[in-house]
C-alpha cells in the first residue's frame, strides 16, 4: 500500500515563475490494485506519478510505502528503492538508440548484480511472453511503436516490481495495441502487481480491469 499524506510539489519555489505543480494530494493506493489518474494537462497526473515511484521529492507532505515514510530517505537508499520496488514504463518509452531490444530490457537488472547469463535470460523469457523474442537482437530505432512499447514493458518487469507506474501508456498507440496494452496490465494484475497509471484515455480509464479512478484538477484531486 502507498499512502500520500499532503503531498505538496513546487518548482521554483520563492521565484517569479513559482509553479505548484501539486498541491496537497492526501490518496491511498491500495496494494494488488490497479489505479489511473487523469484530468487535463497540467493537472499533476506526471508530477504525482514521479513523487510516488522517488523519481522526485515532495516539497512538503509525505509518501509512505508499505507504512514505512520513503520520501525522507537519502538518495541512496532511494535509488535501491527504486530499482527493487517499482517499474516504470514512460510515454515516450526512453529506450536507447543503438542497443537491442534484448540489451535494452536487461539495463535495469545491471545495478542489482545479476549474472548476465540469469538476467539476458529472464530479459528473453520476458520478451517472448509479449511475443518479441524474434526481435530481441533488432535495435531499439528499428521497432514499430508498438513493438517499442512491448520492450518498454518488459524492462519495466525485469527487476521483479511490485508496483508498475506508467505514464501515458497508451497515448501513441492505435486501438488494436491499446487492447494487446489493456490485456498485458490485466495479466501483471492477476499476477499480483499494483499498477497505477496516468491517462487521458476513456479506453484505459473505463476497463474492467481498473479498480478505481482518480481525477487530478489544478494539482489535486477534483471535487465531484
């Protein structure tokens, strides 16, 4: 379970381009689950994602995970945290030129110290499961947007996440790969994964799979 007591986001606090980016968000996101944000842009959705998953520290309030207060940790023990609890697929899959997709996939699993033997073969295994592995040595410029987007989830898993953040998943896709995306998320979901998500999109917010919907507005959750 992640909980957000006041969690407050200001960019260039004290200047003349001060920007509340959140402003005290108090959410609970419950472990096993599957959550999407949305709301317009600017509404925070991103800025919420990044405090959640320790890509970013709260300027005030405070992030707990599993009770323990995570977003006063040293950056160290963030880093760790990072790398062991979630797995994030961006919007524009961030993958990197001139590395397979095989080799993208496994760039997570380095820091932890995995035998490169253990790690290429669970980067494969995950490969073949979203049905890539006759494009695991293709470089990462030579893969369709959906096939990008499969690498993407894959790298996202192969560290072993209990929580999957993603952020716009869906945002470039067409309507048959936002199914192959929607049926994906339901498998990491029966699999026990907590997925929590930003969207834009009634495909992604309106599935049986989601369990429950949070709309952001002008940095904090709208009032019905």
């Amino acid at each position: 379970m992640i909980e957000l007591t006041e969690v407050k986001k200001i960019y260039n606090q004290g200047k003349e381009n001060e920007v509340a980016a959140v402003r005290g968000v108090s959410l609970i996101i419950e472990a096993d689950k599957v959550t999407v944000l949305k709301g317009p842009s600017g509404s925070g959705k991103t800025t919420l994602l990044t405090l959640i998953g320790c890509l970013a520290r709260p300027t005030s309030g405070r992030v707990r995970l599993r009770g323990e207060m995570i977003s006063s940790l040293p950056e160290k023990f963030l880093t760790e945290l990072r790398r062991k609890t979630f797995g994030f697929i961006f919007q524009q899959h961030n993958l990197i030129r001139g590395l397979s997709a095989l080799e993208n996939v496994m760039l997570p699993g380095y820091p932890l110290g995995i035998p490169r033997a253990r790690l290429a073969a669970t980067a494969l295994d995950l490969l073949a499961q979203l049905g890539l592995e006759h494009r695991a040595g293709l470089t990462a410029e030579h893969l369709s947007g959906g096939e990008a987007q499969r690498v993407a989830i894959a790298r996202a898993l192969v560290n072993g996440p209990e929580v999957v953040i993603a952020d716009e998943p869906t945002a470039n896709l067409d309507t048959v790969l936002t199914q192959q995306f929607l049926e994906i998320a339901a498998r990491l979901k029966s699999e026990g994964k907590t997925m929590l998500m930003t969207s834009h999109d009634p495909r992604i917010w309106q599935a049986p799979l989601v369990d429950r919907v949070i709309t952001l507005a002008d940095g904090k959750e709208a009032t019905a």
